[in-house]
C-alpha cells in the first residue's frame, strides 16, 4: 500500500491506475461495489486500483463548528481500502485549496501525464469540484477530454 498525501506526490507514479474517488466513512454496501468493481477493472487492464479519499470529511471545511463525526478514523479507513483490494491511495486534507478547484481542474490534477488513467469508478449521486458543480455527466465528459473512462456502479442493496 502506497499513501500519497499531495498531488504533487500522486503525480510522480507513472504506473497506470484506475481510480475511485469518496470519503469511504463506513465502508457500506454502495462503498463495497464501488471499490469491488474498480479493483476488478484495474485487474483486468494491468492497473493500479486507486482510491482517492479525504482525512477530514469536507463538510467539515464548509461547517467547521459543526462538523460532521467521523464513522472510522483514517487508518481504519486506510487498512478496510487496502482490504477490498486497493494498492494506491491518495489522502487529503480538503481545505480552501481542494474547494476552490473547478470539476475540470481536479480532474486534471489526478489524471494528467505522466500519470495514466484507465478509470474513475464512482457512485451515481457522485458530486465534486467547486460548489459541487460536477457530476458523473461532467466526469464522462473529462474523460473523454483526458481518456479514461467515466463508471457509475449502481447501488446496491441489501434486502431488496
């Protein structure tokens, strides 16, 4: 298990990666498809399956006096990740930095050269960027931009 904690950092492996992106707090059934299926295309294209999460949940930026608990602390969270199957992951802080980026800036800091990316699996009410303005149709439309694909797992459930 690799844990890159900048950008900076993220983008010095050159090893292919396919990627998921969340806060992971819990780890429930959603999360479990989630990381199952990327860690299944990331075997079946010789990629690295990838997570990309957050130390601090980022309503707690946004509503610092009232923030959000956390469900696990980061290294539970860390050690469930690498259980399901990721190698790679990269830990931020969202802080003023991260809030401010367009959907298409943070894309672009996660998957521009020399870095390859094959795949962004995320959940279908899947929000980032700047006020939240992107979505999985803003995600498909970058990775046509920037070629990779854009993935969606649907939800799953528990009882029906």
């Amino acid at each position: 298990m690799f844990i890159y904690k900048s950008f900076n950092e993220f983008k010095k492996s050159t090893h292919p990666r396919t990627i998921t992106i969340g806060m992971f707090d819990g780890v429930h059934l959603g999360h479990q498809a989630i990381l199952t299926e990327t860690v299944k295309f990331a075997e079946k294209t010789g990629s690295l399956p990838t997570a990309i999460t957050f130390s601090n949940h980022p309503e707690s930026f946004f509503a610092p006096d009232a923030p959000p608990e956390l469900i696990y602390p980061t290294d539970y969270k860390i050690d469930l990740l690498e259980a399901y199957g990721i190698h790679q992951i990269l830990l931020l802080d969202f802080n003023a930095e991260i809030a401010a980026l367009r959907p298409e800036e943070f894309v672009a800091q996660i998957t521009n050269p020399p870095t390859t990316t094959k795949a962004i699996f995320v959940g279908p009410d899947f929000k980032f960027g700047r006020n939240r303005t992107g979505d999985i149709s803003t995600l498909r439309e970058l990775g046509h931009k920037f070629g990779f694909m854009a993935c969606t797992v649907t939800p799953a459930t528990f009882q029906g």
